[in-house]
C-alpha cells in the first residue's frame, strides 16, 4: 500500500513536472515568435526608411555634380534654387553652367536642368534631341505689340500685314505667334507674313510701316508702353492663354531614366524655388537685381514677375501641353510626326512633389484654372 502510495505520488509530481516544463517551453516559444516578429518588423521598417537612399546610391549620377543652365529672369529658377540652398539641402552637389542654348546643353547633357520655353524645345524634342519637361514654371512673358497711335486693336486687324518673329522662322517666337493668331481664327501661314526683325529693330521698323507688329517680351517692350510708344494687341497673359504654362523645367531625358531619384530631388528643388519667388516676389527680384539676373528697375520686375505666377502645378501644366502638341501637329510646327501621344511620351515626364510651397487655396485656384 505504502509502494502504491509512493508509485502514485511520484507519478504525480512527474506529472506536474511535464506540464511546467511545457508550458514553460511555450512561454519561450511565444517570447521567441515575438522577438522574431519584433526583429522582422524592425528590419521592414529599416528597409522602408532606408530604400529610396539605397536606390539612390546605385544611381549613376549618385555623389556626383549636376549642372543647371545658368538663365537669367523669369528662367533664373534652377540658379535660384542654388542660392537659396535646396540643392545642398537635397544631398546634391550643384554648379551652374553658362551657355548660348540651352536647348543644346540639355541634349549634350552638358547641363541636367534648365528652364525654358515650350516654344524653344518642343518641336526639338520631337526631332530626337535628348530632353524631356519635368514641370511647369510659369505663364506669360511674350506679347504681340504694335505702335500705340497705330489703328490696329485686334489681331483681324493685321490680316495680310507684316509681323516681325524677332527670333527668327521656325524659332519660339515664330511658334508663339503662330498660336496668338490661331486662337483668333487667323491662318498665321496665310493670313499674315511672318518675318524675323531683330528685336532692338523692331519699334524703328513699324515707326516706318516695314511691319505692323512685332512678339517682343514684356521686360523690353515695358518702357516702350509707359512711354507711350506701344501698345498690346494680344499677349500670353490674356485671359485665355493664362491657363497655360509659357516656360517649363526641362531636363535631360537619359539623365531622367537612369537617375529617377536625382531626376526627382533636382525637380523638387527647382519648384520649390519658384514657389519661393512667386510667394516672395520682393525679395526674389531684389535677388536677380543683386545677382545681375534682372535689371534695376525693381518695380518694373516685381510687376513683372508677379505676373507669371511662378510654380504652376504638373496637372495644369499637362493639360497645357496636350493643347499646344495638338495645335503644333494641326499648325505643321511639329512634322516628324502627327501622332499627339507620341509626342508627349517624349515630352512629358512630370517628376517633383507640386505640394512643396502651395496653400491649399492656391492649388485650389491652379485646379479651377486646369478644368476650365
């Protein structure tokens, strides 16, 4: 009986030591499953925090300078955002370039990023030079203008007469009047004869009635308009063209393609520049004056400058440019091809964060402005 006694205690307390160890065993599982769960959630979220450098570091252009077009005036935003320091601020090493086209240092890839017209390198664009548009920068700054005592009020007033395109046929200026005329229902390949007059010979040539107006940009025609000497017939600020962008953030196309992360950071900086200087528009043109960007008439560039309304958003600027390609293929400016979506898969890769510096009432007013 006493046997039995200790049989069964013994049995017992093995018993309860198998399910200590158990549940013991389970316990450390269960710590084990969670330190693991633990580790792996920290390495995700490593991966997650650290990926975009990751990528950005097997980018060829990773550590190395890029360059942007030295430009001055309404396209000084890739030289603004040097002074401003948001190249710095991105990780990127920056230095500015002087050139006599940007057009041809963004197919060499002698510069990364400018900013220009949509006139200027979209038809180039087509024909194979190596650049693409990132972004918009801003509207307006090319106006139509005849003499001020002339008897021309509208654009059907100059049918059959001679306009000066100062840059010459086939140039950005050639292309914008082009457009000027169309939006008014006037062939601009018959209906007028356009002509290049340099631009300093303009005013002397219509004084004389060799031509009856002439694209001028608003910065020089400006005096000539206080002076009473000119006038406005039709402008890339009127109503109707204010829902487009004139200048863009170009870049070279290759660049674009290897170096997404760079491509991205360099366009972030250039917008956030003209978001600087379309909400500081006093201190960016005391900048471009000191800098030697504008001239010194500070409220002649403030005025100016606050007209173009600096820092349009990607979806505004794409819709734009869906127009223009369309009216360029109808005008014959663009011959290489005839296929719209063509074109804008080479000219368009919008890149950049168009929240950076925009109010909500501000993308708001660009939304309205887009769905038109």
């Amino acid at each position: 009986m006493n046997r039995l006694k200790r049989l069964l205690s013994l049995g017992l307390c093995t018993a309860m030591l198998l399910t200590l160890m158990a549940c013991q065993k389970d316990e450390g599982q269960k710590e084990n499953n969670n330190d693991q769960q633990q580790e792996q959630q920290n390495d995700q979220d490593n991966s997650s925090g650290g990926s975009e450098q990751e990528a950005w570091e097997k980018e060829p252009a990773y550590g190395e300078t890029i360059h942007y077009y030295m430009a001055d005036g309404c396209t000084s935003g890739p030289l603004v955002a040097d002074l401003l320091g948001y190249y710095e601020e991105a990780g990127l090493k920056a230095e500015g370039y002087k050139g006599t086209s940007y057009t041809e240092a963004l197919g060499a890839n002698a510069v990364q990023v400018a900013v220009g017209h949509i006139a200027t390198m979209l038809v180039p664009c087509t024909n194979n030079v190596d650049l693409t548009f990132v972004g918009g920068a801003h509207i307006g700054c090319k106006t139509l203008y005849v003499l001020a005592d002339s008897e021309y009020e509208t654009t059907a007033d100059l049918k059959g007469k001679k306009i000066s395109v100062p840059n010459g046929i086939g140039a950005s200026d050639y292309n914008i009047t082009a457009r000027l005329f169309d939006k008014d229902g006037i062939n601009p390949l018959e209906d007028v004869e356009l002509m290049q007059v340099e631009t300093s010979a303009c005013l002397p040539a219509m004084e004389s009635g060799e031509i009856a107006a002439a694209l001028l940009s608003d910065t020089y025609a400006y005096n000539l308009v206080q002076e009473g000497k000119l006038r406005v017939v039709r402008s890339l600020l009127d109503e109707d063209f204010q829902t487009e962008s004139c200048c863009v953030i170009a870049m070279n196309r290759s660049f674009v393609e290897e170096n997404p992360i760079t491509a991205r950071k360099i366009s972030d900086c250039v917008k956030k520049a003209h978001d600087w200087m379309r909400e500081n528009p006093e201190e960016a043109t005391q900048m471009l004056i000191d800098e030697g960007l504008n001239s010194d008439d500070f409220d002649m560039n403030v005025e100016l400058n606050q007209s173009l309304q600096f820092g349009p958003t990607n979806a505004f600027t794409g819709a734009a440019l869906e127009k223009i390609v369309d009216d360029y293929i109808r005008l014959g400016l663009i011959t290489s091809t005839d296929d719209a979506a063509e074109v804008m898969e080479k000219a368009w890769h919008p890149l950049g964060d168009d929240s950076l510096g925009k109010t909500p009432e501000y993308r708001q007013a660009w939304f309205e402005k887009t769905a038109q």
